[in-house]
C-alpha cells in the first residue's frame, strides 16, 4: 500500500533571506489521508533526487493531520512530500 508523508521546514527571515529556523515540535506526519484528495496535485511535483516532491503550493499546511505548530506557523516554510511504501514510513522519515 503506498502511503504520503509530509516533511515541515520552518524557515525565518534575516536581513530579508530565508534561513532554516529551530523546530517548535515534531516536523513530519503521515498525510495519505489528505495526499487522496490532491493525487493530481501531488503527481504533478517534480521529485528531487531523493524522492521528496516540493510542495509550492503549500496545500499540505492545511492538512488536519499536520502538527499544531506547523500549521499556525506564521513565517516562511517549505513543505516536501514524500510517496513510499507502507513499511519505508519510519524509514524515510528518520533519514531526513
């Protein structure tokens, strides 16, 4: 079974560029339940090297799944998505 998983990058602004800031809680969840309704959307990203698809829209913040945190977050931030099989879930998300 294939399954989502979003990755959070909480970025600040200093002296007007973006730099990677310290997280406030967990960063990655399981977003399959809302990756079903944006399939088209998601297919559609181009993946890095690695797999993860950049999510430019930043669609996956909304999800209800996301940490509080994360989805309050009022600064610049990037969100990745990644697809892998069921039991790469833990795996994947530890590499990153």
């Amino acid at each position: 079974m294939t399954r989502f998983v979003a990755h959070f990058q909480p970025r600040g602004l200093v002296d007007g560029l973006e730099v990677q800031v310290n997280l406030e809680g967990p960063q990655e969840w399981d977003c399959t339940v809302f990756a079903a309704g944006y399939r088209a959307y998601v297919t559609r990203l181009w993946p890095d090297p690695y797999g993860w698809r950049f999510d430019r829209r930043e669609v996956f913040k909304a999800d209800p799944a996301a940490p509080g945190w994360a989805r309050d977050w009022a600064g610049p931030f990037r969100i990745y998505v990644m697809e892998v099989s069921r039991d790469q879930v833990g795996a994947e998300t530890a590499a990153v």
